[in-house]
C-alpha cells in the first residue's frame, strides 16, 4: 500500500482526489471545535435569511447560521460513512469467503445468495434494511452497509477463488492445514489490496448513499444533522434561496469525488504495479503382482479422469529407487505435471485419480487414513515447482513459510521451526540465510527463491523429492546451480528424486534413468547413458535429434517433430504418435504395451 501512495503523485486525478480527500479529512477534525457554537446559536432577529455578509449561505428556520453548519457537519457526514463502508466491507468479505471454507453445499446456497443480492438494486436494499432497522442515522449506516456488502462478497469470492488455485494453497491442504486457516493465513492477506481499494472508493458512495437517505428522510433526523439532512431542509427554499442548498451540496459533490478519484487511482496504479477444489483422493483397485519392498516410490496403471472421460494420463507405471534422480520428459501437454499432481494429491476437483498401486515410502496412498496420508505427503515428499512465486506466499516472509512445515508435521515450536529454517536456507547455500528468512518473496531473485523452495521440501525428512520443471523460468547460469544443488542434495540425504522437463539435454546431465511421456503414457524407459544413441521409440529418438548441438548446421532451420501431439480428449485407441511416425503401419491402430527391450529398458512401440 506504502508502494502506491508513493506513486500517487504521477497521476493527476490522484493528485485531485488526495486533495480533496485531505481536505475534507481536516475539515471532520477542526470543524465542530471550531465553528461548533457558531452552528448552534439560534438567531430569532435573523430566521430564514438569504446570502448576507454576516451569513454566506444565509440561516435556517431558528438563524442559524448554514456556512456553520456545513462545516461542522463534516464530521458527522464523514463518520457515518466510514461505518457505512466499514460495515459493507466486513460483512462482504465474510460473506465472500465463506464458500471457500463450507462444505460444496453450502457454498453453493452462499454463492447463490451473494448473485442474488448483487442483482437487487442497491438503494432499495438501502431503504429496505433503512425501515426495518428504523429510521434515524443507525438504520441510515445499516442500510448502506447492506448495499455495499453484495459488491464486496463478489469481489472477495471471485479473488479468493482465484488464490485458492495457487500451489502453496494446494501445499498448505497437503500439509493438513485447516480451511479456517488456509483462508486467514493464505487467502485473505493475498487480496487484502484490492479490497482496500476497493473500500475507498466505497467510501464516496457511502457519502453519497447516506446523503441521500437523510434527504429523503430516511437517514438522520433532528436536532442531529448531516449535509443529506441540511440539503433536506433547503430544498424547500431552492427556488427563492438556492444559496442555503448550495454549500450542503457542493460539500457532497466535492468528498464523494474525491474519494472516487482516489479510489479509481489507487486501483490503476495497483493494476501496473501487481507482482505477479476439492483434493483427489487416489482410489485403488485390487493390487497387481508384488510390490517393490524397496521402491520409494511405486506407481502402478495410474490414470487422472476428469468430466467427459478426457484422460491426461492414462495407465502409467513408473518406480523410483532411493538414491536414484528419474527424468520424466515429453513435449507441453503429455502428462508430466499432472503425475506429479496425482502423486502428491493435488489434482484438482473434478479430477479423479485411479490406480492399481501407488506406494510412497512402502506404504499404499489409497489405504491409509486422511490425517496419516497427509502427514505422509508432508513429511517423506518434497515438491518444487516451476514458478517458485506461486510456490511461496507473496504476503508471508520466506521464514515463516518454511517454519510451518516443522510447526504442522513436526510438532516444533516456532523459535525451533525458525532455527531449522535458516539452516535449510543454508543448506541450499542461500547467502546469509538469517537475513534471507526475513525477507519476502518479492525481494529474492529468481534463484534464491528457488533454492528457498527446495529448502522448504527439506524441512521434513524427504524421501522423495519431484521437481517439476524447476529450472524454465531461470537463466543458464542459474539453472546450472539448481541442477547441481539437486544433485548434492539427492547425494547427501539419500533422496530418490521424479525430475519432470522437457529439456531433454538437462535431463541427459541430471538424471541416472529416463521416462519419456506422450499423450498421457510412457512410451519409453532407458537408462541415461543410452538416451543419445540407444533410444528405440520413433518419439524418444525425435526428442533427441530435435536437440540442436555444436556440429548442428546453422544455416538450415531448426529440426523439429511434424505434427503436434493429440489432446487428452483426441486420443483413440492405438499409438498415439502413429500420425507423426515415419516407421507407422496399420499394426499400430492397437496400443501397443510397454515391454522390456533390454537391461532396464522398456519401449512401447510395435516397430522397435
């Protein structure tokens, strides 16, 4: 917030609405000890007068003087507003976050209710609320706060809507965090700008809703007195007089434009200066075969579903062994990420994960009870994502965050959670770590808050660590520090590590054994060393000859694989690369299997 009103200064209707704002603010404090007498002495000599000398604005039915009674008004007019607006804002925003804390049923009933309200014409929800709660300022501020709640609950449900897909939201329901929580500790500071944007441009329509309630009589009544209710009782006089409805008006006029052109700066400049459903629960089928004792992690036929049969990843087997870095490449689109979801927990409603096995550290996913599920998850699994901004809370201190895992899974403290942060800052060689911990997302490099993120994983104990393309977003340089921090961290704790890209050549650096993706399916598992001249499948060996090198011939263009790959809802019932393949024949109109081709290598591919 600091940040925008710095900026303010650059825009002249800021400039306006400030001034205006600030006056009007000045005017609330030294109005009534100033003029406060002057606007309650009664003037018999001097009833009903015009514009004179002695009174600009001229007097009211007792002489009273109305310049008096203007200014002193501010205070009033500007309080209630403030409660007007303060009132709509709170019970907007509870109303708008409740549905990410209910149960789906009632959400639904809540969200109804707030496009119910939304649709109601706000003055007539003013007057309505006006009259059950009575007439008098009280049933004026009630009123207005009513109408300006429905707006708040829209913009509160859309943005929390919106957080709530983010992945340290997702990591924070893995974690066991609770809703109430989630929504307080995560949510609600992520839009808490936008609202207070929002509630200074309320303000000005509060002026103005509690202006014309009182003008209509609805809002204060005597011997109390705002500028709706001395414009009230000039009008009568307008046409003789219209002096006496002057002031009260242009007084509206002038704070409810200031706070609108404040208000409407304050979002512009909040819009160029942003920085930038339910959990599926693995259901698994009868067991296939023996599991691997020693696997840490073993995925047998696994598929994610979502509405309208559309399979992202459709039947696929995969395990990792302590110690061992698995590279998981394909093009964009083929499945990768939405494996790791799937391992992790964090499919999104309405996707449902089915598999024969899924083991994590010799125990079943599916079997296990929610809270030690949970538990599990947080504690053996690390995740680093691709964009370490939507991994970390942008409105936490990086400290804080990894602190939480200890305090959820650890039952540590908060000084002993903090100690064990810094350290693992250290650990991933963060420089001055203390310092680190105490900054912001914001205020870390893009390679600091990587090694941040992988820190966070390291909290617990880790047996699994999966990173998910978590050196695109990084230059050259840095990606080479991440790759080997990896590296020395899978070497150092006995980790197993899922390394998902599409950058075949990091991939062919990092990793011991390879799994290459396509339309939702392993087309081919090998060993590392044999990636460059010993892959079998038409797509594994395209991936590779795609890799331009330094004998690559500069002048021609780039080799690249024709064709694109089908979408999850266009895969048919054979290979799916047949339309791509140079080595298709109508054999492979039927899927082929995965089969073992050689010493740890497997292939999917009829012509291999």
């Amino acid at each position: 917030m600091g940040r925008l009103i710095r900026r303010l200064p650059s825009s002249p209707a800021a400039v306006a609405g400030a001034v205006l704002v600030t006056l009007m603010v000045i005017l609330a404090i030294i109005g009534p000890p100033i003029w406060g007498a002057a606007a309650e002495r009664i003037d018999p000599a001097a009833i009903l007068q015009g514009s004179s000398a002695a009174h600009p604005l001229g007097t009211d039915n007792l002489g009273r003087d109305l310049l008096a009674r203007v200014l002193v008004a501010g205070r009033y007019s500007l309080t209630l507003a403030l409660l007007a607006a303060l009132i709509g804002a709170g019970a907007g925003i509870v109303l708008g976050a409740l549905p990410s804390v209910l149960p789906r049923r009632a959400a639904r009933l809540v969200t109804g209710t707030v496009n119910a309200l939304v649709a109601f014409p706000g003055l007539l929800l003013a007057m309505f609320t006006a009259v059950i709660a009575g007439l008098g300022a009280k049933g004026a501020v009630l009123g207005i706060g009513a109408a300006i709640a429905p707006g708040f609950a829209r913009l509160t449900q859309t943005m929390a809507a919106s957080i709530a897909g983010a992945d340290y939201v997702a990591a924070a329901r893995m974690l066991g965090v609770s809703r109430a929580r989630i929504l307080v500790r995560h949510v609600l500071p992520n839009i808490a700008e936008p609202l207070i944007l929002n509630l200074t441009q309320a303000l000005g329509g509060a002026l103005l809703g509690l202006a014309g309630m009182s003008f209509l009589g609805l809002g204060v009544q005597p011997p109390a007195f705002d500028w709706g209710r001395l414009l009230f009782d000039g009008f009568a006089r307008i046409y003789v007089t219209p002096e006496v409805a002057l002031g009260p008006a242009l007084a509206v006029a002038l704070a409810g434009i200031g706070f609108n052109l404040l208000g409407d700066a304050l979002a512009k400049v909040a819009s160029r200066t942003a920085v930038p459903g339910k959990l599926s629960v693995p259901v698994v089928p009868p067991e296939q075969g023996e599991p691997d004792p020693g696997a840490v992690l073993e995925v047998k036929d696994l598929s994610v579903t979502f509405p309208g049969g559309v399979q992202p990843v459709r039947e696929l087997s995969l395990t990792v062994a302590p110690g061992e870095i698995v590279g998981l490449v394909g093009e964009s689109g083929s499945g990768k990420s939405l494996t790791a979801a799937a391992v992790g927990g964090l499919v999104p409603y309405p996707g449902a994960v089915t598999s024969g096995r899924l083991r994590l550290c010799g125990a079943d996913l599916g079997e296990l009870p929610e809270a030690e599920r949970r538990k599990l998850l947080g504690t053996s699994l690390a995740m680093v994502f691709q964009d370490p901004m939507a991994s970390l809370n942008p409105a936490l201190k990086v400290g804080g965050q990894l602190a939480e895992v200890s305090i959820v899974h650890q039952g540590a403290s908060r000084a002993d959670a903090r100690r064990r942060a810094v350290d693992r800052l250290g650990h991933v060689h963060l420089p001055e770590p203390e310092k680190q911990a105490r900054r912001h997302p914001h205020q870390l490099s893009g390679g600091m808050r990587q090694r941040a993120v992988i820190a966070m994983g390291l909290m617990g104990t880790p047996k699994l660590i999966i990173a998910d393309e978590p050196t695109t977003a990084l230059d050259v340089t840095v990606q080479r520090q991440i790759l080997r921090l990896l590296r020395e961290v899978t070497e150092e704790t006995g980790s197993a590590a899922l390394f998902i890209s599409h950058d075949i050549a990091v991939v062919g650096e990092l990793c011991d054994r390879v799994a290459v993706m396509y339309a939702g399916r392993v087309v081919e598992e090998l060993p590392v060393e044999q990636l460059a001249t010993g892959a079998a499948h038409p797509y594994t060996r395209a991936l590779v000859a795609s890799l331009p090198d330094m004998d690559t011939d500069r002048s021609g263009p780039l080799a690249s694989i024709p064709g694109r790959q089908p979408s999850p809802g266009q895969v048919g019932a054979g290979c799916a690369f047949t339309d791509r393949c140079p080595l298709a024949t109508a054999r492979c109109a039927e899927r082929p299997p995965l089969v073992t081709y050689g010493k740890a290598h497997r292939v999917a591919c009829w012509e291999a």
